[in-house]
C-alpha cells in the first residue's frame, strides 16, 4: 500500500497516461503473421461451455472460436465499442431493412456467408444450429445464468421448465429433449434464416442475443454432458482459432482451417497459436514475466498495485488504464444462510455493515483513487441509472464508520455481533481487499472466518450452488460484477444480480436475493422506450435495492493492463477485461 504522498505522485503521472493509446497506430509498423502470443494467468474459467460461461474472461476468450451473431468492436476508446456490429449475422435487422418487425417484437435474422465448422469434412453453420446453441443456455447440467432469454423470447419459459426435469447426469436424455422440443419464439426458417418473437419489444436485444450464450452449437454438442471434462476436451470452433489441447493448467489454440477470412470483418487471426499457461495467483509473477517477454499478456489479473506508480511515472507505453465501468468488487450477502439464526436475511443487520468497509482502503489495493474510485450504489457511473447525487450510506470521506455500524447492529438484536463465512479469491488483489473487509467488520464487532477459493470455483461453484447457499456454506463474499454490455444496459446490469425470480443454479443473484417491489420495477425499467424513460426507471430500481442494503458497493475501477515488448495492435474489449486476441499481431526481433 503507497503512502498518501506516493498517490498524489502517481495522479499527475496518471493523467499523462489516461487510457493509453489507439493500439492499432500505424507507428506500430505493417502487421506480421506467424508466432504464439503466450498467455499467463491464474485459474481455469469458470465455464468453457459457452451456454453456461458468463465471466469475463471466458466470454473474451470465446469470440475466438464460437462466434455469435452480433458483437461489438475492440478498441481502446470506450465509446468504440459500444454499438452493436454484424458477427455471424449478414447485417443489422432495422426497421427499414425489414429486420424488425413494425410492433419491435419480430426478428428476422440472416447469416452471413462463410461460416464452417471445423469438422472433417467442413460443414456449414447453420441456423439450426443457433437453434440448438439457445436450447442449450437451459441445461440442467450447467445452465445459463442470464436470464434475458426467458423473460423475453416467446415460449422458451416453458421450454426451459421442461427441459430442467431431464436427467442432468445423461447426455443422450439432454440431447433428445433439445431434438425433441421447440421454443416457438426462436425457429430456423431455413439453414440461413432466424426468425425470433419477443413477448415485448426489447431496445437492447440485438445486446442480448449477441451474448457468448447464444453462440452457434453443432450437433456433436449432443453427445456430451454441457461443460463437463468430456466436453472441453471436444469443443467444435466455427472461428479462427480451435482448441487443440486443454487442461486446468495450460490450453492451446490453433488455426481453425475452415475458417474464412475474406468473410470475417472483425477478426485478423494474426497469430498461429494462442497459449493459455495457468495456475500463477501472483499478479506480481505475471507482471514479471511480461516485463522480461517470457509471457505476452495477462489471463485473468490486472497490473499489480506495486507495479503500478513505476510504469505510470516511466511513462511506459506498454502500461495502459482502460475504462471498465462497473461495481467490482462489491460484498453481496448470502440471504439464504441459516448462520447467525438467518441475520444476513433481514435488511437491518444489512444496513449496518453497509457503514461499515472503508472503500477508500479497498481503492488504495488498486493504486488509488485515480485509479479506483469508491462507489455508493449498485450502479457505477457510466451507466444507464446512475445518479452522482445519491448517497444512501455515507460516511466520512468514504472510510467507513464501525461506532454507527455497531451501534446499527445492536438495536438489530445484535449486541454481540456476528460470525461471518467469507469465502475469498486468491487471484490479484482480492486477498488484501479480503483482509480489509476482515479488520473493517472486525471493528465494528463481527469476526470473519475466511476461506481461499480459486477464482474458477469461486464463479462456478462456491457462489452459483443454492444448496451449497441454503446450508450456509458462506455467508459474505466480494465479487465482482461488470454490465454484459454498454449502452441502454439496465437490464444487464442490475437485473441478474437483483430479479429474485431468476434464482437458481449458475445465477449471478449469488446469496438468493428477491425483494416483489424490486422485480416489479425491472419490468417496468425494461420496458422504457427511450434512453430518458430507462434512466429513469433504472435509477428508481437501484435507489430500492440499495435502500434495502441488496449489496455493499466497493469501488469502480480502470482495469490496468500491461503487455511485452513484442505484442502489437492491443485492442480492449471492455465488457470482457481483455485485448482481443484475434487482432494482436507480434513483432519479430
């Protein structure tokens, strides 16, 4: 942690810096083909598959071999990647072009030419196999916790309660029901035509079926339980890379050979080979081997705190801030837990630990407040609901109060605190933001009984398993939660964490939270038609779910990243924290 004087310091050579350059300059010389970009990180994603993969990291790293039918651009200026472009699709579906239907509730989507598998022979993507990639996301082995589809496409409510009665143990019983089964509101016209109906129209829909979990899935798929070792080792890839070789320690992409370029206007394929090396928790040992060229870029893990002020002050062009809007990391409570005879369930006791983290502290973990700020509500600034102005818990300069936070707790019933389960992630700075959490709650007289977990369990199991809630396996934890896109995205940013009807396994609503008002105002909120009307009513939403204590929101922050020498054409992708691999390009010595 820098002394006060080191971050005033680190400010100035912050501005300098702001978010780094284009990336893609053409100072950066003609681009090469050929070489590995080497990859270096701590753990395993939480998914592979892409119907259940919902953290950062792996749906970054799915655009590299499931495509999806719209998707956005990588850049390093933020507001570049917001709109939508054409992935898989052939174009945008308007209004004008007769993509949209005139009441906003029908879509007709065509794809693009171009697309293959790369089975042996080549075969052609097919519309029926985005199809069976949306059946998937309703797999009672490792399901989707986005729960857009359901609220919105016609019949796949109904879809997904039957299909959550199959045998998730077989994979035969699994694939019959998907073969067997129709959503009536998202149908294969013919091997190039969707056409999706919506229960209402949906402003940010071309957002949400761009999402990794409605990525193309060939019939192979069928034969494998979703996500198991089984699967990950049989990926099938209609994009420029393919997965060659996977374990929890290393995996490696190779050109896909059925991929055609000359169709692709997003991806360059630079690169022969991407290698994914794992199982390094020390963001110092990556932040090393970057510096030395042994490792091209970082997994899972931000530049290292320590490391920060020196390649701010250097001026070091391989450093760079990018913008990353969201509430990361943020303490949710498990409300299911039976501990503490069920303390965690009643919005007192909340409210008392919501005065009591120094968000400031947990800020300094990341380099200071230049480069994280303190957040007061679930809603960071740059998205839709956001109000600078409100203020529900506050407290001197953001450090906390534990005398208030006591006293709070107290007339909850009680006086002589809490016994708290708080698993923590071992990766980057979340084992000094745990143990500041630890000595803030220990202040106001609640001892915490913490836990190392390894970032992919903590994604995948820890936090996703009801029983594992519902018994009190945990009662606090600090993840973190990054909209799935930019723009009108009130839906993905508080609806998955808040809508308690949404419950259930691989859901992001973590600790079972559900509050009737509070879903009432998510449909409501979803069904604004302008930007105005959205702000509005997401900033209702969050101001209900933070007067009911739904979470404890830590800090926004720039997502800092570094990479090696040789590494050219960077380009960020801001909702997944990462460069997009299939536009870097390496320069030979």
């Amino acid at each position: 942690m820098k002394a006060a004087a080191a971050i005033g310091t680190l400010a100035v050579a912050l501005a300098a810096c702001g978010g780094g350059g284009k990336g893609g300059s053409s100072d950066e010389g003609t681009p090469q083909k050929g070489g590995t970009l080497k990859i270096a990180g701590s753990s395993v994603p939480d998914h592979i598959d892409p119907a259940s993969a919902y953290s950062t990291v792996n749906q970054g790293f799915s655009r590299n071999w499931a495509l999806t039918l719209f998707t956005n651009k990588a850049s390093n200026n933020f507001n570049e990647t917001i709109p939508n472009y054409p992935d898989a699709a052939a174009e945008l579906p308007t209004k004008e072009n007769g993509g949209i239907s005139a009441d906003g509730k029908t879509y007709t989507i065509k794809l693009r030419d171009g697309l293959k598998w790369n089975t042996n022979p080549a075969r052609p993507v097919t519309a029926a196999d985005f199809v069976r990639g949306l059946k998937r996301t309703c797999n009672p082995a490792s399901p989707a916790g986005a729960p857009y589809y359901t609220d919105l496409i016609v019949g796949m409510a109904d879809f997904c309660k039957g299909y959550g009665k199959v045998d998730a143990k077989s994979a035969s019983a699994m694939g019959n029901y998907q073969e067997s089964h129709d959503i009536p509101g998202y149908t294969a016209k013919d091997d190039k035509t969707l056409v999706v109906k919506l229960k209402q129209p949906a402003g940010d829909f071309l957002n949400i079926i761009g999402m990794s979990f409605a990525s193309a899935a060939p019939k192979e798929y069928d034969n494998y339980i979703p996500d198991s070792p089984e699967f990950r080792s049989h990926t099938v890839s209609d994009g420029p890379y393919q997965m060659t070789s996977y374990s929890d320690k290393k995996f490696i992409l190779d050109r896909n050979p059925n991929w055609d370029a000359a169709s692709d206007k997003l991806r360059k394929a630079y690169v022969d080979r991407i290698e994914v090396d794992l199982g390094q928790d020390s963001p110092d040992q990556v932040e090393q081997q970057l510096e030395q060229g042994t490792a091209d870029l970082a997994w899972d893990q931000p530049v290292p705190t320590s490391a920060i002020p020196r390649l701010a002050q250097s001026k070091d062009k391989r450093f760079r801030l990018q913008d990353n809007p969201g509430v990361n990391p943020y303490i949710v409570f498990n409300t299911l837990s039976p501990n503490n005879k069920g303390a965690l369930g009643k919005k007192a006791v909340r409210q008392a630990i919501e005065y009591a983290i120094d968000k400031v502290a947990i800020a300094k973990n990341y380099g200071g407040v230049n480069v994280a700020q303190p957040v007061r509500s679930a809603v960071a600034p740059g998205n839709v609901g956001y109000d600078p102005n409100y203020n529900p818990y506050p407290t001197n300069n953001d450090s906390g109060d534990p005398a208030k936070c006591k006293q709070m707790l107290s007339a909850a019933g009680y006086s002589n605190g809490l016994t708290l389960k708080f698993p923590y992630r071992t990766n980057s700075n979340h084992p000094r933001n745990a143990q500041s959490i630890q000595a803030n709650l220990q202040a106001c007289g609640i001892t915490v009984q913490m836990s190392p977990d390894t970032n992919g369990n903590f994604y995948g199991t820890t936090l996703v398993t009801p029983a594992d809630a519902k018994a009190g396996k945990w009662d606090i934890a600090a993840p973190g939660w990054g909209p799935d896109w930019y723009g009108n995205n009130g839906r993905s940013g508080l609806q998955p964490l808040f809508d308690g009807r949404q419950y259930g396994p691989n859901s992001p609503d973590y600790g079972g939270y559900n509050n009737d008002q509070v879903n009432k105002l998510i449909d409501q909120a979803n069904q604004a038609q302008t930007q105005a009307d959205a702000q509005t009513a997401w900033a209702q939403v969050n101001k209900l779910v933070m007067d009911d204590a739904a979470i404890v929101p830590l800090i926004t922050q720039k997502y800092s990243t570094y990479q090696s020498a040789r590494v050219r054409n960077t380009l960020f992708l801001p909702a997944f924290q990462t460069y997009d691999y299939s536009l870097v390009w390496l320069a030979k010595k």
